[in-house]
C-alpha cells in the first residue's frame, strides 16, 4: 500500500545547468549524476499538492497545498533514474516534519500561496513565497492545450522520474518510488522569476540568480502514489 497518495498538480520545471563538482559531493557512492547532453541540472519545481492522503486517510488542514523545491538527477549503476533534494519547501510544519522523520528529506516550512488560472487562452500559474524573510516568486503562461512529449524529448527527462533516493541518519542510502503515468506538457509562452537562489539554496547556487533557465516547462500532472522509503541494496 503506498503511504502517500494524491494529485500533483501543474508542476512549472525550470531548469538549470550547473557545474557537476556542486552536485557529486551530496552523492551517496551508489549513484552517479545523470546528464543530459554531457550537463548537470538542476530544477526548481512549484506545483500543487491536491486531494493528500497518508495511509488513505486525509488529514484536514493539509489536503491541499504548494511545494517549491530544487532537485537534480541521479542513476543507479544500472541506468536507473531517479532525483535527490536539495530542499523541499511547503507551508504546514507537520508536512515538512513528517516528511523529515519518514524519508529523511530536506523538508522546510514557510509561507507560500500558489495559483493557476487556465481558460481557453491558456494556463497562468504563479507562486509566491518567503524564506527568512526574503520575497521569492515564479510564474509562467502556456498555451492552452497539452500533449504528450516524445521519450527522447528534454521535457521527458526533467519530468519522468520514478525513485527518489536520500541518505538516513546513519549514513545510508535511502529509495523510494513514486508511481504515476506519463505527463502531458504545454508549451511554454513566457515566464518569470524573482529567486535568490544563493539565500534559498546556499552560495554554491548563486549564480543562478538572474540567470535565464536552460529551458521551462509546464506538466500537467496526475494521481501519484508514493511510497515508504527502504535502504537502499544495489
């Protein structure tokens, strides 16, 4: 039975190419970054949790909510894809507390509003939030229909990951998966932000501050089923 299950919900990617040596020194030494085309990325991801169930129960007061968080991507030695945190933001305590005891990520709480809006001339989606007193914000306008990128596609790769992986309070490897079917995007027609990724993240991200992303994308998203978190054994 998965522990968690609900709706992801309009997941705005924008994503980053980033110097490696930032990336391998979080590696657990079963995993290995994964490229594409020869590059490191990074992604900060803001999209709606919807319709939240622990064990099929849902919990009032934390059904619904946003989360922002920067990832990047690793593989197995068997060519296994997956995603690590570098931090999860969303705006109840207990989730982020939660989250920490059971899979040990990078959970924080803050205050952060989110809101989509689509129609027949397309979809505006917009988030906003505050760490450590300082303003962030996103938002991105798509044409009005989506469709289903190609398997070799870039929108494929930054948005299609079934294991997550994390190291544990002892120092080991953690794995979990996320199940969910394939995502339709929407293209696309401008976008902004307004992150100091070096205040959110640390100073080794910094330099994404104002930088234009590689490329963004917007997902539709599904009904996803996440479950417990296992040590990992190869």
């Amino acid at each position: 039975m998965a522990f968690l299950t609900g709706r992801w919900s309009k997941l705005c990617l924008f994503n980053y190419a980033v110097d490696p040596a930032v990336l391998e020194k979080r590696l657990p030494p079963e995993l290995s970054l994964d490229t594409l085309d020869g590059q490191a990325f990074v992604s900060l991801v803001a999209f709606d949790f919807l319709k939240t169930r622990v064990l099929g129960i849902p919990w009032p007061g934390f059904i619904n909510f946003p989360e922002i968080n920067l990832r990047f991507y690793v593989k197995q030695a068997d060519g296994t894809r997956g995603v690590m945190f570098v931090r999860e933001l969303v705006p109840q305590w207990l989730v982020a507390t939660m989250a920490k005891q059971i899979y040990n990520e990078p959970y924080a709480s803050t205050s952060m509003r989110s809101a989509v809006k689509q129609d027949e001339q397309g979809v505006h989606v917009a988030h906003d939030w505050v760490w450590q007193g300082k303003e962030h914000s996103l938002e991105l306008q798509a044409a009005p229909k989506a469709e289903l990128p190609a398997d070799d596609s870039q929108a494929h790769f930054f948005k299609e990951h079934q294991w997550g992986y994390g190291v544990d309070r002892r120092g080991r490897t953690l794995v979990y998966e996320v199940r969910h079917p394939h995502w339709e995007t929407y293209a696309v027609q401008s976008h902004s932000l307004n992150v100091d990724f070096g205040q959110l993240y640390g100073e080794e991200f910094a330099g994404l501050t104002g930088q234009e992303p590689r490329s963004v994308f917007l997902a539709e998203g599904s009904e996803i089923e996440v479950f417990g978190a296992k040590v990992f054994e190869g």
